[in-house]
C-alpha cells in the first residue's frame, strides 16, 4: 500500500469482517466474519483498479441465496471514507 491511508490490498481467500448492516434478517450485519471469494472493479481515468463489490462466503447467514450464488455467499457493495 506505500504507507498511504485507505489503501487495503485485497487477496482471494482472507479473512474480512463486515462493518455495516447489509442484511440484518439474514444476518450479514457489522461484525460479520468471512472469507472473501471474489472482487469486481471499476478503473478510473488514471487507470487504477477501485473495488466496487465483493463476494464474501458468510457462514452465519440463514436467507435464501442470491440468484447465482452458493449458499452463505453475499454480495458487499462498496463504501467510501473521507479522512
């Protein structure tokens, strides 16, 4: 990350915590533990890769699956901070 602030290297297979409620009935709340699975992005005008969402293999949901997806997968959309 060259020592820069907001800048997580993303590698398939580690571990994540979810920090926001995306689906509090199904159970993918703040807190939240998963594997990641899989990355979507988006590149800028500079031609550098932005993650606009994530698949993430969440044991402790309890909804039906997405469409597409194997069980205790979810979807996690992006989220910006301004520091």
């Amino acid at each position: 990350t060259n020592q820069r602030l907001g800048k997580i290297p993303l590698v398939l297979g580690m571990p994540v915590v979810i920090c926001q409620n995306f689906d509090v009935e199904g159970g993918v709340v703040n807190g939240s533990r998963g594997i990641l699975k899989k990355i979507r992005y988006r590149v800028n005008s500079d031609g550098n890769r932005q993650a606009i969402s994530c698949v993430v293999h969440v044991p402790d949901t309890s909804n039906e699956p997405m469409p597409n997806l194997p069980e205790h997968d979810v979807v996690v959309l992006a989220d910006t901070t301004d520091m």
